[in-house]
C-alpha cells in the first residue's frame, strides 16, 4: 500500500490531533477535550480529524476580554 501524499496548506479545514495541539498550543487530552466542546470532531472510518474553524470560533466565545 501507498503511503498517502498530499499538500501542505496554509489553513486547512480539517487538522488532525497533532495539529489541533498545535493549535491550542496545549497537550493530547486538553486539545481532545476543547475539540470535543467545540463539537469539532470529524471521523472518517479510523480516522480523526478536527475542524478547524469550529474550534476557533469556540475559543473566541469562551475566552474573556481584560
């Protein structure tokens, strides 16, 4: 079996677990959990991914102007 190629885009719709902590710039269970608040998890067969803008836009609601 091949191994999938794709191209790296700048804002990708889907991010998979490693890119969703990248993007909280937090560990495995914390990304997973505001994912999961966020209603962002998408499964395709065995596959995880997490949409992007979803979880954006959660954390902007959730987050609190000084």
């Amino acid at each position: 079996m091949r191994k999938a190629t794709f191209e790296v885009i700048e804002n990708p719709i889907l991010v998979n677990t490693s890119g969703l902590q990248a993007l909280t710039q937090s560990g495995r269970p914390l990304a997973i959990k505001i994912g999961e608040l966020a209603g962002a998890k998408v499964q395709i067969g065995r596959s995880v991914r997490w949409n992007r803008e979803k979880v954006e836009s959660y954390l902007n609601k959730i987050s609190t102007s000084a």
